[in-house]
C-alpha cells in the first residue's frame, strides 16, 4: 500500500500538485502547496507564505517508538537528541547558531509514529537551514562518538525525570500503556522509555537505527514560508540528491487491541490528592471512527454544557475538573478520561456516576445541538492554525508521511465536520465497553483512596 | 573521506540525467564544509495601526490585517491585582475574572457558554500583576456577535453566589494539587524569599485568602478595575479602521466614562540579606528544583538593552553559558535558563532548573561559576555578543505573524509606554551595546553575595553536599515558604 502512494508520486515526477488550485471555493480551509519527489525517495513540500520574511522548514522521519526493540525503549527518542550533536561537515553548536543565533528557532519531537526536526529562520537563512539537516541526514555517523551519546542520554534521563518520575502523576500514562497493551505489542511502552533502556543504548545501535530509519526514502521535507520556489527546489536538489536511498523498512505489525475485561490498577505518587484515568483502547489515524470519536470526547468534557463536566464539575459538583478525549496515533489509538475529585468524593463513587453518565449517552446518543456545539470551533482553529508556517509545515508533513498525501488536512476537515449524532452514538458503544484500564493514583500509604480498593491491583514498579 | 567523494560523484550523474535546469553552482563537486552564506538581510515590516481615543476615555487602536479571516480583539486594563487587591485578599482579581464568564443579566453561564460554542470561539478574561484583559479571537464572519457577548460579559456580569462556591472549591483543590508539584512549590517560595509579605511581588494566593473571598469582595473589585478609564481596545485582523469604530462604540455603549492609570508606585525592596541557600524538603525527589536570584530593575530602566543581550549569552538561548555548560556538557538537568522579570516594579532576575538530585551540589558550582563568570571571571567574546546581539535582532520581524501576535505586540508598548517607532529603533538600541556595557549591567544587576538560592528537593540526600560547597549557608523552609525551626 505505502509503495503504491509512492509510485504515484513519482510518476508525477517534478510536476507541481496543485492541491490549492481546485480549492478556489469560498473556503478558508486551504493551504497552496506543490509537491514531488527526488530519485532518492526524499519527499519535498513547499508552501509559500509572504505574511512575515519567515520560513519554516520540517524534516519528518516515519520513525518512533514503535519502531524499538525489545530491551531498548526510549531509543528513538534518544537518538532525536544524538541528531543534534554536529554531524560531518557541521560542528557541533552550528545549528543552533545558524537558528536560534539568527532569530530563529530549532527543536526535534518523537512520538510512537515519527520524528520532527525543525528550524524556524528569517527567510534569508533557508539555504543553510536545508544545508544543516541534509548533513544530518547524509553524514551523522562522520562524527558520531560515545561521549555525545552519553551526555545526551543523561539529558533524556533528565527528561524522564522532570516529566515523569518527579512530576505528581506523571507515570500515568506510561502505566495505562502497559496495562492496554500486551508487551509485545509496539505500543505497550512509552516515548521516553525505562531508564534501564536508555543506560543500555549503544553506538552500534545509533548506527544501525540511523542507516535503517534516517534514509531520504523515509524522509519527508516541508519548507513553508517567504521564499522562492524555484531557488528552495534548487537547494534541495543541491544538499539533499546525492544522499543514497536506504534499504526497505519493515514497519512492525500492529493488531488493534480489545481487552476482554476490565483491567484496575492503584499506584501510590507523591501527590496531595486522588485522581482516576480510564482508558479504552480504540482506532487510529486510518480508521474513519477516529473523526466520531474526537466529537464524542467533545460532548463528554470540555465546556460546561458537556455532558460530564455539566454532571460533575458543575451540577453534583463532586468533581473538580473532567477531561476526556481521543488521543490518535498512527496505527491505534486511545480514548481517555481523567477525573479529579472534590475533597470528600470517592473515586469509586466518581468512577461509578461517570459510567451511568456514559451508559446513558450511549443509550440516547448526543443531539443535533450537541454535535454542532463540539465541531462548529473547526474552522475557526484551522484558520488560526494557517497563522504559523511550522503548523502548517506540520500538518502537510503529517498528511504525506501518514497518509501519503499532503492534502490530507483537507479529507480530515471535511470527515470532521460531517460526523453525524449517529456516529457518534455507535462509536460510543462500540468503545466505551467494559473492555478497559482504570487507573487510581492516590497519595502513598493511602490505597483505600483507590476507586474500587479491593478489585484494583497495586502498580509496584 | 572516500565516501564523501563518492558521494560526491553519484550526486553529479544524477544531477545531469535528472535535472537540466538548476544552476551552475549544484553541477560542482560540493563542498558541505561551508555553511552557505545568508542571503540579503529581510525588511522589517512593523504592521501599521491607527489609534485614537474614544468618549469613554479608552484608547483605541486598529490594525488592518486582511490575508485570512480572522479577528483578534480585546480590552486590556493598566495595573492589576499588584494595585488593585487587597493585600488580604490575593486571588480575588483572578476570581473576579473567572466569574464574568459564570452569567449577564440575559444570559446565564450556560447560555453564554452555549452561544460561544455555537459561535466557535470563546472569551477570555485574565488578570495579572500589573495588567489584566477580556479578549476573542473570532472568523470575520463570527466578531459582531462574539463582540456582543464579550461586552455583555464585561458590563452586565451578575455574578451569582453558587458560582463563585463552585469556583472556591476548584481553586482549593487546584492549590492543594500545587503542594506536590516542585515547579508550583518553588514559585511559590522564590517571590516570597525575594520580597517578603510586605510587597505585592512577593505576595501569593492562599488558602486563607480564597476562603475569606465573598461576592460583595469580588461585585466591588470588578466595579473598580474594569473602568475605561485605564483600558486600550485593540482590533486587529480582517477589519477596517473606519468600519470597526462604529461597531466597537455601539458594543460598548453602556460603558461610561470612569477610572484613572494607577501610578505603580511600589513599596522598598527588603534589604537583601548575604547569599543564603533556602532549603525545601521534599522527601524521595528525584530531582531538585533550583530558583536562584534576587529583585532587578524595572522594564523603564535605560539598562534594558544592554540586560536583554547579556542575558541572552548568559541564559536566554539554548547555547547560552549556562545551558550549554549545565545541560549539553554536564548533562545535569534537561534545561536550565535565566530571566529578569521586566514589569513597572523591581522584577525578578532568576536563573535555575530541574537537577537530578545527586548533582545538586555540582549543578549549583556550575551556577555560581558562571554567574561569576558573566560578572569579570570569563569575558565576554566577540562571537558571543555578535551571536546574542543577531537573535535579538533577526528575532523581531517573525514576530508578526498572527492577529494575536500583532495584538500583543501593539498592546505591549501601551502598556510600557514605549514610543510609537519603537519596533523600529530596537534593532539599533540592541545593535548599539557594547562589551563594556553587558559587563557593567552584570555587574549592576547581580550582586553574587546576596542571592536567594532556593532548592526544592529531597534534603536527606542533598544537604550533607549542599553544605560542603561552602556556597552559602541552609535555611530551610516550608512547602510555603515559611521558616523551619531545624
């Protein structure tokens, strides 16, 4: 399937794909961009924008934490900071130097799907900004050394530390992850990793992820800013045609997860208060319920007219805050709600107001007015979103690596706007079953706090 | 070396076979060695705006912006809780704000709620230490009627009593959450080490003071900030400037004219006392949390140039001094970076991070050295200003970019008071800086022997090294910032 999108591609060739051409509707949903292909496999975007003397440029890698091994979770993340510490021709210091030292900005982020590198650089720093990443695309190995390596990795152990291990909460959803998947299964840990993972990461396997995974085949190049076209596609032909394509990739299969029965977990953290996470295991980007599903979340929590916070925060008032959503990976995705208590509410009695809440939503569905209160904020987030070249380098990049068109934000949109109360109402009660993790994080040495203290299982690790 | 070359050779065959019409320069063996060189510098366009006063007093400021849909409006107040609230009731300005969204006289919270959701967009009312605002961000389309409900918001609020117990009750949990979360603990602790209960910056909202709040509190802290009298309406976006007037003048109709600028007149700093290490417990951390620096000059001061590009080397960017040392060579923390705080008072410098807990005592010689180093012991290089002064300077034309942006920008001389042309002269005040000047406002500006240093973290692991530093000596307080007896 993905090398099918990719032929297609190619056989445009150098032809613009006018996307923004056919969109001269009456429409604020629009992004001009061309796209094409180099022989290597390098896929380039380019979008130009004239609002500020500006560009953004993006280099995503369909690469994340679902692509590591056993034994070595947190790598793909690791190495997003390796990517950062000078390459063949470019010292160490240089890139941030040639961004942040010019009024600009650079930053990489991994998820479970894909890595992002990115600069932001005054629109008379392009050239050099497509010189930087294509010398860590073609020549990061030429300077590699393990005293980079494990500098970076006490840095990402930092990282754990600050949003995890040392933050109230802050395991949770690294736990929920454990317990909904099965620990084969790629998306079973989370992006950071375990410690003891990123202590055992070695030279070899930088080198052997980045010959693997860092190749322009499985690269995909967005530029969107104050530029000109035609000198953007001459440097990219410049720095980016003579890296060699890399051998094929085989991505690890993911089977969507149902859980047969409910799974309860307790773990005790440093925290003042109680608090409960559900989580059910749902679809993700390809699947068309993810559209039903961000609307569900929507008429749950958010506004004080949502179905939960109404129920909750604000007429029982047993609740101080109610968020629920449809969190959408690439290949699965997670639907989750989080409750925190008022002072002298259980959660067992929270977690049991919410579920008749939910049953009785799945019951009667939403109504008209709801759907169009949780979708009518679309449009106006898209036209906001058209504001920041990386947003939109973003969205494009994410469309093409993703779903093999950088056009996608357009079908997403419109799938967005046309979820219909039924949809809703079947994607309720096809997910929210009893198939599910519940969570309590409660204050240590205080289990009973737990929702459902006896049938819960203490997390211990 | 042999594989760059071949490299090399494989990119010119399919340079001639693949693409005939890139220029000359791409056909030559390339030489990744040389950064390219940057291209002509870009113009600054600073977006142009009109402003006038309106009857009620208001200032009144439009800038046309017309390549998308959108509209950025929003009435922003001089002064805030600092010169409005009672000094035993802090929180009430930030409670007044959340309540004007809880019903009007016609609508009530729901209804409002309802017609923003249907609208697409919503209204934000905040206040902060010495400025507060109620703003939308709306599609063209939408403003009229977002405008509407905003100033009903702003002028008919009715503030219902159940809703200020439900907000009470959120407030305490949110503070009670804040007790186990170092970053909360350590801005709680560091403006009260820094100003002490006398002065509004170093006042923080409690539990106390939420309990005590009652409607008639927050009925009268309303009918005595929100006054034209210290408000700009700004509108920028998809607008007119003739056609907005008119508009805005009829939203607001019913907004007499009353209310005056506040003077921001603060009380004396306390006198700093010699550099102490202020030591919070929290048992089992597994890092600690460092705040360490000391009360600085307001934004009015002359030094404000020359301060934001010694900063920027010492611990504004990411291969400042600091985060280059603590973070990328050290591997201490995951980020460390220094401020100061520019307000109409004596704002804080403050510099810090998340350490991991057993380098706590090796993170805070490397905060000293540097410190130290800035202030004479390491000069400052040529490279470094000329790399500090450009990211200062290169920064400012992308800050233009969105109607919220614009919004700030132009609101942000308002309430400095800078001068209309001020965008336009930065690049030349920055640029102006020398090395004399950047070691002088160190020099002025941070006083090594009297800093408050204060660490949230797990005293039975870091004290015994904390000590044998020999930076300072440990005072320990609580999770509030109050004195521990041991």
């Amino acid at each position: 399937m993905r090398t099918g999108r990719f032929a297609m591609t190619v056989a445009i060739g150098f032809l613009v794909v006018a996307a923004g051409a056919v969109a001269q509707q009456a429409t604020s949903i629009n992004i001009p961009f061309e796209t094409y292909r180099l022989p290597n496999g390098l896929t380039v975007i380019t979008s130009i924008d004239r609002t500020t003397p500006t560009v953004a440029v993006n280099m995503w890698y369909h690469v994340g934490s679902k692509n590591e091994t056993k034994g070595r979770t947190g790598f793909a993340h690791l190495f997003e900071h390796v990517m950062f510490t000078g390459s063949g021709h470019v010292p160490y210091g240089t890139h941030d130097k040639l961004t942040e030292g010019v009024g600009g900005s650079n930053n990489g982020t991994t998820s479970n799907d894909r890595t992002t590198y990115y600069e932001t650089v005054p629109s008379n720093y392009v050239e050099s900004a497509l010189w930087l990443e294509a010398d860590r695309m073609g020549f990061l190995l030429d300077s590699l050394d393990l005293t980079k390596l494990n500098a970076q990795r006490d840095i990402v152990k930092n990282e754990r530390r600050e949003g995890l291990d040392n933050q109230p909460y802050g395991r949770a959803f690294e736990i929920l992850a454990q317990e909904t998947y099965p620990a084969s299964h790629p998306y079973s840990w989370d992006v950071i990793g375990s410690m003891e993972d990123l202590s055992a990461a070695s030279e070899d396997d930088v080198k052997s992820f980045f010959r693997l995974y860092y190749a322009p085949n499985n690269a995909f190049l967005s530029i969107v800013g104050d530029f000109d076209p035609a000198q953007a596609k001459a440097w990219v032909q410049k720095y980016f045609a003579d890296i060699p394509a890399g051998k094929p990739i085989t991505r690890p299969k993911v089977e969507p997860v149902v859980l047969d029965a409910e799974r309860r977990l307790v773990f005790e953290d440093r925290v003042q208060l109680p608090r409960l996470y559900v989580q059910w295991p749902t679809v993700g980007e390809k699947s068309e319920d993810r559209f039903a599903l961000d609307v569900l979340g929507a008429t749950l929590s958010g506004p004080r007219t949502a179905r939960l916070t109404k129920a909750l925060v604000y007429d029982k008032q047993t609740a101080a805050s109610v968020s629920v959503n449809q969190s959408t990976n690439e290949d699965v995705g997670d639907f989750q709600m989080i409750i925190v208590p008022r002072p002298g509410n259980s959660l067992t009695d929270l977690e049991q107001a919410a579920d008749a809440i939910i049953e009785r939503f799945k019951a009667e569905g939403p109504t008209a007015e709801e759907i169009q209160k949780a979708t009518a904020g679309e449009e106006l987030a898209f036209v906001r979103g058209l504001e920041s070249n990386l947003g939109k380098a973003m969205r494009l990049s994410d469309g093409a690596g993703f779903h093999g068109d950088a056009g996608y934000y357009k079908t997403e949109y419109s799938k967005g706007q046309s979820v219909t109360a039924a949809d809703v109402k079947r994607v309720a009660n096809k997910y929210l079953t009893k198939g599910r993790v519940v969570l309590s994080i409660v204050p240590t040495g205080k289990l009973d706090q737990a929702s459902k203290p006896a049938e819960s299982k203490k997390v211990t690790e | 070396m042999m594989r760059t070359r071949l490299r090399g050779l494989a990119s010119l065959t399919i340079l001639l076979v693949v693409v005939t019409s890139f220029d000359v320069s791409a056909r030559q063996a390339l030489d990744r060695t040389k950064a390219p060189a940057p291209g002509k510098t870009p113009e600054l366009r600073v977006p142009a705006w009109t402003k006038t006063t309106l009857a009620n007093g208001a200032d009144f400021i439009v800038s046309e912006k017309h390549d998308l849909p959108l509209v950025s409006f929003s009435v922003t107040f001089l002064g805030g809780s600092n010169q409005f609230e009672p000094a035993e009731r802090t929180g009430l300005a930030s409670m007044t704000a959340s309540m004007m969204s809880e019903g009007t006289k016609s609508r009530d919270g729901e209804a409002l709620s309802n017609a923003l959701q249907l609208l697409g967009t919503s209204v934000s009312t905040t206040v902060g230490g010495e400025s507060g605002s109620i703003s939308c961000v709306s599609t063209t389309d939408k403003f009229v009627q977002t405008l509407d409900i905003l100033a009903d918001m702003l002028l008919n609020s009715t503030f219902p009593a159940d809703a200020l117990e439900r907000l009470r009750a959120q407030r305490l949990v949110a503070l009670t959450q804040a007790r186990a979360e170092p970053d909360e603990i350590a801005g709680r602790v560091f403006p009260k080490v820094l100003y002490g209960p006398a002065h509004p910056y170093g006042r923080v909202t409690t539990e106390e003071s939420i309990k005590a709040m009652t409607r008639d509190d927050v009925v009268a802290f309303h009918g005595k900030y929100f006054q034209p009298g210290r408000a700009l309406i700004t509108v920028v976006g998809d607008v007119t400037a003739a056609g907005s007037k008119p508009v805005i003048e009829k939203a607001l109709a019913a907004w007499p004219k009353n209310g005056s600028r506040p003077d921001f007149a603060y009380p004396a700093v306390p006198e700093r006392p010699k550099t102490t290490i202020y030591l919070v417990d929290r048992p089992g951390a597994a890092q600690s949390t460092v705040a360490i620096g000391q009360p600085g000059p307001p934004r009015s001061t002359p030094d404000y140039y020359a301060m934001q590009v010694m900063n920027t080397m010492l611990g504004g960017m990411f291969q400042s001094r600091l985060n280059a040392n603590i973070r990328e060579e050290k591997g201490y923390s995951y980020g460390v970076s220094s401020s100061f705080g520019f307000g109409k008072g004596p704002g804080p410098f403050r510099t810090g991070g998340d350490i991991v807990g057993d380098k706590t005592d090796a993170a805070l010689v490397e905060f000293m050295k540097e410190l130290k180093g800035i202030l004479g012991e390491r000069p400052v290089t040529d490279e470094e200003l000329q790399t500090a002064k450009d990211s200062l300077i290169q920064r400012l034309p992308g800050t233009f970019a969105s109607v919220t942006a614009i919004n700030g920008a132009l609101t942000s001389l308002w309430r400095q008071g800078l001068p209309d042309d001020y965008y336009q002269q930065y690049s030349k005040a920055v640029a102006a800086v020398t090395k004399a000047d950047v070691l002088g406002v160190a020099k002025k500006y941070i006083d090594i022997d009297r800093l408050a240093i204060v660490v949230v973290g797990d005293r039975a692991s870091i004290e015994a090294p904390l000590k044998a530093t020999n930076i300072a000596p440990i005072a320990y307080l609580d999770i509030e910032g109050a004195p521990k007896t041991q």
